[in-house]
C-alpha cells in the first residue's frame, strides 16, 4: 500500500487527497489537494467556480500528533472574489476559518481544556496557553447551539468573578435546560440589556420567571424588558446578607475587646467568627463549646446570632407561603426594633425585595443551580489560570457548562 493512500486513512480529513508525505526530525508534512472545484468563502456560504488566483506560498495546519511526530497539513489554495467580502482565500472542509490547526486537533484540546490544567494542555499538546484561548473562542463560535434562545421560560441570572480586581462575567442559566445559555463580561444593567437585545422582545416577551440576586443592575433590566415576568430573588442570597450583618456585629464586638486591657479577650473571641456563622448542625466540638460561651455572655453577639438562625430557619423549606409570609413580617420587625444597626438596614433591604423573595418560594424558582453551575465555573477559572481575556474565560464556561456537545475525532463518523 502506497504511503499516500495509509495517510489518507489515517488522517481521515474530509475533502482531501494525498499527493504527498515528507518525514523531518520531529515533524510528518502532509501535502494534499481539496477534491472539490468550488471555491468557498471562509466568511459566509458564497461559492464559485471562478477563481481569483492562487497563492504564491502553501498554507499549512497542525493536524493531530502521530506519537512524537507532529503532523503538518499543508495545501496550495486558490483565493476568490466574494461579493461580500472581496478578495479571500478559500475556505477548507477541515478547518474552522482563520484558523492554523485542524477542526480535530481544536476539538481535542478544547475538551482538554474542560477537563485539565494549563500546563497539563501545554505540555501534552505542544502549544502556549494562549493560543488554548483562541481555540476555545473558535470552537464555542462554530459549536453553540443558535437555538439555545428560543422558548425560554424560566431563568436566572448571576455573575462570577474571573480574575482579581473586580472582574466579572454575568451568566444567564435556562431552569429547564440546566444549561449556561449566554454571557458577557461586566455585572452592570448594560450588560443584561445586551442579553435582551439579543433575545429581542418577542422571546422576552415570553418569560415568565428571572430569578436573580438583590443588585438593582440585574433587577432594573429584567423590569425593563420583560414587565410580564415575575421577578423572584433567591432566599440564598437573602440569609446570606443576614449572615453578613452578623459578621459586622461581630466585628464590632472584636473592635471594642481591643481595647481593653486584656488583649487575650481579643484573640479569644476571634475564634468565634466560623462558630457564629456556620449551620448548627455542622460545629465541630470546640466551635460548640465556643457557642455555648457566647450564650452565656449575651450581648449584641448572641442576639445578632438568634436573628440570622430565626431567619435562616424561615427557608427550611418546610413552610408554605403564607406562613413564609406571616414569618418574613414578624422577623422584620423584631430585626428592625433590635438596636443593631446591621440589622435594621437588612430588614429595610428584605422588605423592600419581600415580594421576590415569596415568589421564589411560590413557583420554587431560585438560583440553586446558577449557582451550583456557577460553583463549577470557579472551578474552571481557576484551572485555567492564566487567560489575560474574559472572551477566552466566557468560551472556556460555554464548553464546560453551555449548550455544545463537543465529540473527540475519533467519535466522529469515518469520513
């Protein structure tokens, strides 16, 4: 069998034939011809038989390794003139446009990219991290599915941190799908108007729920451009803001032990800051011990601690709404007479978003799972240290936790 024909076989590129195959030190080249005399455009679905010209020099692509060799695809292509366009080189069956690697070889390492560390991809596939970026942002482009819009019903919204200072990328998750269906970077109300731009008014128009946090940006929004929806805010995030304002108790507790003669007061009670906030039920015995202290105590401590365990007890998830209802006013006001000025602001905030709060109960919508998604994109992000743009972290999310199903080549149907 002729070393042409074996390479055929082996590459199984859809398209081509090999003329011919030269071996180097380190590196297999590839030389084919495209079988079809159409020209394509690479930019939109254009073809012609008329040719421009053809190049003066080869193009060439990084195929997948063949052991310790890597494979270099290389062809003579012939460019076009598109009427959209202009002048362009044509388009080939078995890369993605403006790239220098095969779809294969793209695919591998965005599944890769998914599943394993930075240096993990860089070593094994031979290529920097940046260039992992570019191939996740081609391959989530040709690979969401454009459907992934159409008849959504219930939604959340949510952003997550992609690198220090302040960086945020906004998720929108489909309730039904279980699926991260849209994001941009930023946290602010411009960017969920330009999710509502993209889903235009008649899709917006359908809605029926948005689940989201407290902030005003997301909220304003989705009041803007969908009014029929119901707006329904995560009781998560409502015990999470009563956490916090135990911790500024807390805090303010720790500062006034400061000053006192003994500084061991201090030291001792800032231990008490994980005994306070976490869940009864999961103390560890010292923790326990710890709490029992502060009951004896009292103080403004122990009364911060009662309120955020009575409130935290209304979202058990054993009441209904009424009695969620009857429970969220008598904890306002208990909060609000309370003399902790944490507190009385958190009872202004609860009452002013009470009416989301008691939907979420109601239809049993909530950001459990952006959030649970969204636990899994820290995740991510965080193995995939090093990406210097939010479209590269945004592309590596849709792979991880989108709507695209990405087949390894030899998944793939023998072409």
């Amino acid at each position: 069998m002729r070393v042409t024909t074996v390479f055929n076989r082996l590459l199984a590129l859809p398209g081509i034939t090999v003329s011919d195959v030269s071996f180097g030190a380190s590196v297999v080249t590839v030389d084919v011809g495209l079988r079809r005399r159409r020209l394509l455009c690479p930019e939109c679905a254009f073809s012609t038989r008329a040719r421009h010209d053809t190049r003066a020099v080869d193009s060439s692509w990084r195929h997948l390794d063949l052991g310790r060799w890597r494979v270099t695809v290389r062809a003579r292509l012939r460019r076009l003139r598109c009427p959209t366009h202009g002048v362009r080189v044509e388009g080939v069956p078995f890369a993605r446009p403006g790239s220098r690697f095969t779809a294969d070889f793209e695919d591998l390492v965005a599944f890769l990219a998914t599943k394993a560390d930075k240096t993990t991809i860089t070593r094994l596939q031979r290529i920097d991290w940046d260039t992992v970026g570019r191939i996740c942002e081609r391959v989530v482009a040709d690979g969401l599915d454009p459907g992934r819009l159409d008849g959504l019903v219930h939604i959340g919204v949510d952003e997550v941190s992609w690198r220090r200072h302040h960086r945020y990328l906004t998720l929108i998750t489909d309730h039904t799908g279980k699926k991260i269906i849209w994001g941009a970077p930023g946290k602010d109300a411009a960017t969920m108007d330009a999710f509502f731009d993209e889903l235009g008014t008649q899709r917006a128009a359908q809605l029926e729920a948005v689940s989201m946090d407290m902030g005003a940006a997301f909220n304003k929004s989705a009041r803007e451009h969908a009014p029929d929806a119901v707006i329904c805010i995560d009781p998560f995030h409502a015990v999470a803001i009563v956490g916090d304002a135990l911790d500024v108790v807390r805090r303010q507790a720790w500062n006034q032990l400061r000053q006192l003669p003994d500084q061991g007061a201090a030291k001792r009670f800032k231990g008490a800051r994980w005994a306070l906030l976490k869940r009864p039920d999961n103390l560890t015995e010292d923790q326990s011990a710890t709490l029992r202290r502060l009951r004896r105590q009292g103080g403004n401590v122990w009364r911060a601690y009662t309120l955020k365990e009575a409130f935290r007890a209304i979202f058990a998830g054993d009441l209904d709404t009424d009695d969620v209802d009857a429970l969220l006013d008598r904890w306002c006001a208990k909060a609000s007479r309370s003399r902790l000025e944490p507190f009385v602001k958190v009872a202004k905030t609860i009452r002013r978003f009470r009416d989301g709060i008691l939907a979420a109960i109601k239809l049993n919508i909530n950001n459990a799972r952006a959030e649970g998604l969204n636990n899994h994109v820290r995740l991510i992000i965080r193995r995939a240290y090093g990406f210097h743009s939010p479209q590269a972290a945004l592309a590596l999310v849709m792979l991880s936790c989108g709507p695209i199903h990405l087949k390894l080549p030899h998944e793939t149907a023998v072409r």
